[in-house]
C-alpha cells in the first residue's frame, strides 16, 4: 500500500510531464468557439445565397449572376473545411502527435483555399470567357437585382460578424485590423473575412455586369464581370493558400513577440543571455518556445530547474497562447541575446 502511494507521488512522465505551468491568471481562451460561430454563419448565408443566385442565373441567363452562384458555393464549401479544420486542429495532443493536432487545422485551411481556387475562381473565367465568344443573351434584370440586393444584406450581416472578431482580437495585441490579418495564425477567422469581402466586391461587380448588358444590349459586359470575379477569386485563393503554406512549413511568431519573448527569459536573474530563440507556431493557439540560455555558472541545477518553472510562467503570463517552453543550457556572452528574429511583417 505505501508503495502505491509513493508510486503516486512520483512526477509525471511522458505527456502528463510536458503539460503547461499554471499562471495565476491564465484564463480559458475563447477564440475558438468565437472562430467556430463565425464559419458557421458564413457557411450558412453563402448557401441561402447560392441557391438563390443559382435561381436567378438560370433564369436570366447572366454568366455574372452564374459566376456569383458558382462564387457562394465555393464559400459554403469552403467554410466545411473550415470548420473541418476548428474541430481537427483543436484535438489534444498523444503521444503519436505530442504536439498537437494543431497544424492539421492549416492543412484544412489550405485545401479550401485550393477548393476557392478551383471551384469559384475557375468556373468563373471560363464561363465569363464563354459568354464574351458566344454572346448569351442575358433577361429578366430584376430578378437578378432583387437576388444581388438580397444577398448583399445576408454577406455583409456575415462580413460584420468577421470584422467585430477581427477588431477586438486586433485591439487585444495593440495592432491595426490590417496587420492583424496579416500575422493571425487563426487562418478561418481571416478566410472568413476575406472571403465576405471578396463576395461583396462580387455582388457590386456582377450589379454593374448586367447594369452595363441592360444599358447597353452588349453582352461584352456580363462576360467582363464573370471574368472580374474569377480574378477576384483567384486573389483571395492565393494570398489564403500562401499563408497556410508558410504556417504549415512552420512559421515563427511575429518580431515584435520575439523581442518581447526574448527579453523576458533575459529578466530572468540567474540568466546571462539568450543567445539562441526560436518559435514554432503549432496551430492557431499553440506557440513552442526553445532557446539556447547561458546560466550564471555559480548557480546550482536546482536554481537552473527553479529559473526554467519560472521562465514558463512568465512567458505564459504574457502569451497564454505558448504551450511549450524548451530551454537547453549552454554557454554565451552576458547581454549578447537573440533578438530582432521571427516573422518580420
């Protein structure tokens, strides 16, 4: 029995041992359900607005109107694998994958952008170009109108939503909207966002398209809006598929959170310098920290493990988002530290 209960109070090993510090005032983030909301009232809206672009395209006859339903449906499609990617990435770690599913939600991330790419963009430029050739004739302009002022509504309600969780989480860091997007590893939030301004830029394009057919008698222009679309598309596939390349090769933390990273450990007492930082973006809320850190050499190990515990309440402090902190002992020059690396944006 007593060896039972020494047994028990033994320290963990393996992944138990790897957990996070407590921090007194850590706090279970919420992003990810906001995250979650926000793909699912996207998801929704774009598919209402298909079908009644669907509808309407078929009705009318205009490659714009066809070009923007061909445009949502990529949208709702895209926001499955966004929200395949939510539920994947967020998975806990094991020991097949001690760090996490977390990447798994990029490798998601990239095949809706591919799916933009190929389904909206795609089918959009070939059928602007088949019509310009052709000469299809477009009709019944109202309907098209009424869908387009329709769909503006339910894209921009979606749209809003996107941009309230892009600005509190930009005012969270102390950045703008635009350079938030540009860093965030939470690649559905800034897909979503996107994504609804690209189908709002659409709608107005394919507004002027059948404006321009029905002012004119010329097809010429539901042809030009349809190809206008694609190449909307095709911007919004490629900036979102780059991104989700880069954080899949493995991506560092921004510059500005490096140096903070950096002279945090620097702080530290007993440490003399961190010669050597470097940071891995795990998934959308995970961060791994290891640095190369010379230790005052008349400290003890105990001292050494003391400082370790406290280097990871500190960093976690700051940034709950780390979830692990590697250091490894070695030697260097007082005051000379690793700064000014990571994602220079």
């Amino acid at each position: 029995m007593q060896e039972t209960q020494n047994q028990d109070e033994l320290p963990p090993v393996g992944l138990a041992a790897a957990q996070p510090l407590a921090t007194p005032a850590e706090s279970a983030p919420e992003e990810g359900n906001e995250s979650v909301g926000t793909v699912i009232v996207a998801g929704l809206a774009n598919l209402v607005i298909a079908v009644a672009k669907l509808v309407a395209g078929m009705l009318s006859g205009s490659a714009a109107m066809l070009s923007e339903a061909a445009h949502s449906l990529a949208d709702t499609v895209t926001e499955v694998f966004l929200y395949v990617a939510l539920r994947r990435g967020s998975k806990e770690a094991d020991e097949e994958h001690p760090f996490g599913y977390g990447k798994e939600s990029f490798v998601w991330a990239f095949i809706a952008a591919l799916f933009t790419f190929v389904g909206g963009a795609g089918f959009s430029i070939y059928h602007g170009v088949t019509t310009i050739m052709a000469g299809q004739h477009s009709g019944d302009y109202l309907l098209s109108y009424i869908v387009l002022a329709v769909s503006f509504v339910a894209e921009g309600t979606s749209f809003l939503r996107a941009k309230r969780q892009v600005a509190g989480e930009s005012r969270r860091w102390g950045i703008t909207p635009f350079r938030f997007l540009r860093l965030t590893p939470d690649t559905t939030v800034k897909a979503v966002y996107l994504e609804d301004s690209a189908a709002l830029a659409g709608l107005v394009i394919a507004a002027l398209g059948i404006l321009g057919v029905q002012l004119t008698g010329d097809e010429l222009w539901d042809g030009i809006a349809s190809i206008a679309i694609g190449l909307l598309l095709l911007v919004v596939a490629t900036i979102l598929a780059r991104s989700n390349v880069s954080l899949l090769v493995g991506r560092a933390v921004p510059r500005r959170m490096h140096n903070r990273i950096a002279d945090d450990l620097a702080a530290i007492p007993v440490v003399v310098a961190v010669p050597t930082l470097l940071t891995m973006q795990l998934g959308p809320g995970d961060i791994l920290v290891a640095a190369k850190v010379d230790f005052d050499d008349t400290v003890t190990g105990a001292q050494i493990e003391e400082a370790s515990d406290e280097a990871e309440r500190r960093l976690r402090a700051r940034y709950p988002g780390i979830r692990y902190v590697f250091l490894d002992p070695t030697r260097g020059s007082a005051g000379r530290n690793h700064r000014d690396g990571g994602l220079d944006i």
